[in-house]
C-alpha cells in the first residue's frame, strides 16, 4: 500500500462466551483505501470480531489501535461518531420508517428554524440511492420494500456517514449479478476515496474480484492472512474447513417420476402476470432472475400467502385451492422463505422447538402434544442435516447462520412435503454449509422430492438446477435445461425482457 500506517490494528485479540473461547489470539489491519476480505466458516469467528471493532463487544484480552491512538471500552456510539461504521448481515433498519428517515436518523439536517429540513434529506437519500441506480419511493415504510431493496438502503444509511473504516457483512447474500457489479462500483470508489473496507462474504468469485487482502479464520483462529494475488480459490476454501471440497458442477440426473406439481396460468395484479410450469418427482427446477423479477412473489402464491387473482394449481394431478401456508403444509407443499429471521424462525425460542412447529399439530392428539415423540423426531433431524454442537435448547438467536438454515430447513424435512420451494437456501451461510445443504437436497431429489429452487447465485443455479426458469417482470423470460444454460444466456434472457414495455 501507499501508505503504510494502518487506520485500525488489532492484536491477540480473544472473546469467550459461557466459558466457550470464540476468538483466540486474533490479529488484523485495516488499510485506507483497501478492500480486506474476511472469510471462514459460519461460527468461525467472524461476527464477534467485527462486533469488537464496532464496540458491540469488549474483547477480553489484546490491544486496538485506531488511527494510531490505543482504544478502551469502544462503543457504538463512539464507533458511529467517530467513523467506523457496519452494516450486518443481518439488516438493521426500523421498518416502520421510510428509507428518507432510515438514512438520515441521527443525522437529520435542520432548518434555521430547528426543525428537520426534509426536503434536503429526501434529497439526500435520493441522491445516494440514484447514484447506484437504484429506483425505489424513499418514502414508503423500508418493511414493505423487498429484502434486496432493504439492504440497498442499509448500504446507503452508512455511506450517509462519515465513514473512514465500512464493515460490510454479506452485503450481496441477495443481490443478483447487476446488483452486485453496482456494488463494486461503489466500493471501487469509496477505495479511491481513502476509505477501509472490511468485506466479509461466502462468494469465493467476490473476493477475487474486489479485495485487495485477504484473512482466514477458523474456529476463532487467525488461519492465514496475505494479499489476495497469492491466494486462489481451492486454498481459500482448504484454509477456511481444513479439507478439500469439490466446487465443480453437478452432474444433474435427467431420469424423473411423475408430474407432482403444476401451476396454470398464475396471475397476482402488478407482481406476478401469465406463470406456468410444472414440476415432477425427483426434479430441482431453479428460478433465476433480477431484483424485482417477481420469482419471491411467485412462490407465496403457490403457499397461499397471498390470493391468486386468476390461475390454477394442482397437486399430483388434483386441483387443489391453497388459502394459507398453514393449508400448503396441510397438503405437502412447503417453502423456505427468503429471510430466515424474520419470517422462518422465532429467535427467542430453542432450536428443538423451533424445528418442532410443523410435527406439533401432527403429534397432538386431543390438543395434548406427544412431547416424548417430537423431541425423539427433533434428536433424529439434528443428527440428520448435522447441526454442530447438537443442543436443541439452546436458543436460535445464538446460532450460527448456517445452523438457522438447517433449522428452517428441518421444519419442511419434519413436515415430510412432497414439494419443496427453497427461496435463496444458503443465503448468508459459509462454503461448507453451503455444500451441506446441497447435500441434503440431492437426498431429498433421491427420495423423488419435488424441488423448486429460488436463487440470486448463479453459480448455485447452474451447479444445482436440472431445469432454470427465468424470470422477469413478473413472469417466466425463459426455459433452460441445464445443459443449455450458462451465466451469459440466463442474464441475457432476463434482460432481453426487462428492456420490453409491459
């Protein structure tokens, strides 16, 4: 680098909760102008040592420096106000508020008056948010916006700030191709700026194409740590679980059973307009699309989240009327949805119980629950999608990412659904999850489970998927096979269609 001083250095910094050590011996720098990648397994570590830059944690041993000046009992506040800002993975916004008061909270510009000039802070946010191109209302609640457009505004809160060092967890685990190369753009011009970025990301393609150096942690511990030029993927992934994992395309199987699902001609006004497919056993169809495409839109209606305007669905060749998710359950169509804590898990509660929603109806007899029985179902799924350490009491706000995947995930596994809709599956979850999960969807193809596979990843999509609808302005752009698609085909069909008039 230019200039040699770091802006933050931490040294053999180590965090212990309940007696479990989860950092140990930790040593990092942040560069102006560079991008850092962190990377490593969920549970590795990596949240608690960015909660410790930003003054959510105090570490218990090690020291920090900011700016070349020692730091103690760093809070958020002070993090905030004096620079060092993050935006988790996680989104942090209130939803009731508007995107215009989301991004100037706390900073809201004033009339000579006193009070609050929000003609100049719609300004603002409009200004930052038009700049990456993006076209949303800053003034309707950001809780009505997609996940996608949420963390949009996310990102926008904190370039909003006078940040010297940005934090950016996962900022892309929704974002399609388009969205993420405007995200690069954006980083590329906050480097020029003289600002440090800390990346953290799961997407080994991203951290060769925007970071300049690289840290790997693994069980709370510094692994290896150089310039990106000297890594390569396969050592990344080696470095981050200890062993090799095979990345390369799966060879799809064409041999599959019979119809199982089938939507006719599915119309929500303004959203979803004319979609059809079917589905059959042992089939994964992926769904791609951009941000907006209407593919999350889709699949609600097929569970009956929200009404069907027009249009038709059958199951194993029987029409059947999905008024509710409860309903979808009922008949064996089940969905893991796009946000996992907001609309897949209750945090409060126990991983066992949390799996344990979908057999509780079904093991109950009188209204009395055969609480020997879902427990015993619970132990068995645990020990099934390998959920490490296997403690179903304790409580899922303090599991890892990919953990709470496995959680929302045994729910539909539990549920025993025929058809499965998996809306971004391993979104926010690390390499060796990731590979997990794909695990237990191949078993699931082999038990002739019917798969529709929601994805913002491509790679995912390709790797994945035997068949790929696209989609775009709320309806089907395309059809591939798997042999027929690459990433260039699947973005030039969404795109072709996105150019068009409604």
């Amino acid at each position: 680098m230019d200039n040699p001083s770091p802006v933050l250095s931490m040294r053999n910094i180590c965090k212990s909760f309940s007696g479990i050590q989860v950092l140990k011996a930790v040593d990092i720098d942040l560069y102006p102008g560079e991008v850092h990648c962190l990377v490593g397994e969920n549970g590795a570590g990596k949240s608690t040592l960015i909660k410790i830059m930003s003054g959510a944690y105090t570490p218990d041993n090690g020291t920090i420096h900011y700016q070349g000046q020692g730091l103690h009992n760093i809070t958020p506040r002070w993090a905030r106000e004096n620079g060092i800002n993050t935006i988790y993975q996680e989104i942090d916004l209130i939803p009731s508020l508007s995107a215009v008061e989301n991004i100037s909270l706390g900073i809201e510009p004033l009339k000579r008056s006193g009070n609050i000039d929000w003609v100049a802070a719609r300004r603002r946010a409009s200004q930052i948010l038009n700049n990456w191109g993006v076209q949303i209302d800053v003034d309707v609640p950001v809780g009505t916006l997609k996940v996608a457009y949420q963390q949009m505004v996310a990102i926008a809160k904190a370039l909003a700030l006078n940040s010297k060092i940005l934090i950016l967890d996962e900022p892309t685990a929704v974002f399609t191709s388009s969205e993420v190369e405007r995200l690069f753009g954006i980083i590329r011009d906050l480097k020029f700026q003289g600002i440090a970025l800390l990346y953290i990301s799961h997407h080994m393609e991203e951290i060769f194409e925007i970071g300049d150096r690289v840290t790997v942690l693994r069980d709370g511990c510094l692994i290896r740590t150089g310039v990106v030029s000297k890594f390569d993927k396969n050592t990344i992934v080696k470095a981050m679980v200890g062993r090799d994992i095979d990345l390369s395309r799966r060879n799809g199987n064409n041999h599959f059973g019979e119809e199982v699902f089938r939507a006719e001609h599915l119309v929500r006004d303004g959203v979803v307009r004319d979609v059809s497919f079917s589905l059959r056993r042992g089939e994964i169809i992926g769904v791609a699309g951009l941000v907006g495409a209407g593919r999350t839109e889709m699949a609600r209606l097929l569970i009956g989240a929200d009404p069907l305007n027009s249009g038709k669905i059958y199951l194993k060749g029987n029409l059947v009327v999905v008024k509710s998710p409860r309903k979808a359950l009922e008949l064996g169509i089940g969905m893991l949805p796009e946000s996992r804590k907001e609309e897949g898990l209750v945090p409060v509660r126990s991983m066992g119980e949390n799996m344990a929603y979908s057999q509780v109806e079904k093991t109950s007899r009188f209204g009395l629950v055969d609480w020997k029985r879902v427990r015993s179902a619970v132990a068995e799924m645990v020990s099934a999608v390998d959920i490490r350490p296997p403690r179903p009491n304790i409580q899922v706000i303090y599991m890892s990412g990919g953990n709470q995947q496995k959680v929302v995930l045994s729910k539909l596994l539990m549920a025993k659904c025929d058809v499965m809709i998996l809306d971004e599956p391993t979104r926010g979850v690390d390499v060796g999850a990731r590979m997990e999960i794909y695990k237990i969807m191949q078993k699931l193809k082999e038990q002739g489970k019917a798969i529709l596979m929601i994805s913002s990843d491509l790679p995912e999509i390709l790797t994945q998927a035997d068949r790929i609808l696209v989609m775009a302005k709320g309806c089907i752009a395309g059809d591939l096979t798997a042999d027929q698609a690459t990433e260039e085909k699947i973005l030039s069909v969404a795109l072709q269609l996105e150019g068009e008039a409604v």
